[in-house]
C-alpha cells in the first residue's frame, strides 16, 4: 500500500466537528501551502519614496546631463519675461475697446431674437 495517495472526501453532516485549534491548524498549513506555490512579487515602492534600489529604470543615472530643447526654450522665456508683482504699480495699460461693425451686427443680431 505504500504507492496509494490517500483519498479525501467531503465531510457529511454526521462527521466529528474539529476543535477550533485543529481547524486553525488545518486552516494555516493549507494558507501556507497556496502561498508558497504563488508567484512571488516584489513589493511596489510608495510614490514617494525615491530610492535607488526602486528605481524602474535601473540603469538610469540622473546624474548624466541630457540635453532637453523644451527646458532650454523654458529657460531662455524666462529669463526674458518680466516679473510681474501682485499689488505693485505695474504700469501696463489695459487693452482698449474698439466697437466694431461686426459688435453693430451681433448686437442687432440678439435684438432681433425673440423667444
């Protein structure tokens, strides 16, 4: 008898009810059982932790200086643009209103909507 696998079954209504401390035993060893056949994972890193040993890109080195044309247009914009601060005089006149005959029409245009 040594080649047989022993047969499991459904438990009846009229089987023994085990001890809660054997269930959890039970419970436990079939737990580990499922988990060691699992694929093991490695563990996503928070959004912000931002070691090296995380990294998606291993090979990547932050520290290797790659030329980006937007950053440099940025940076040229910037250093060009005047700041603008809040609550001081800045002396810039508003953009001046111009009426139109395209104003004239559309005014016309609502005038002439009844609902």
């Amino acid at each position: 008898m040594a080649g047989q696998t022993d047969i499991v079954t459904k438990p009846n209504r009229s089987d023994k009810v085990l001890d809660p401390d054997h269930q959890l035993q039970i419970a436990s060893q079939v737990r580990a059982h499922f988990d060691s056949l699992s694929p093991k994972r490695p563990i996503k890193p928070n959004r912000s932790d931002n070691s090296d040993h995380n990294s998606p890109h291993p090979n990547f080195d932050a520290s290797i200086a790659v030329p980006l044309p937007e950053f440099d247009k940025f940076l040229s914009l910037q250093s060009q643009s005047q700041a603008v601060i809040p609550g001081a005089n800045n002396a810039v006149e508003p953009d001046e209103y111009v009426q139109t005959q395209y104003y004239q029409q559309l005014d016309s245009i609502d005038k002439q909507h009844h609902t």
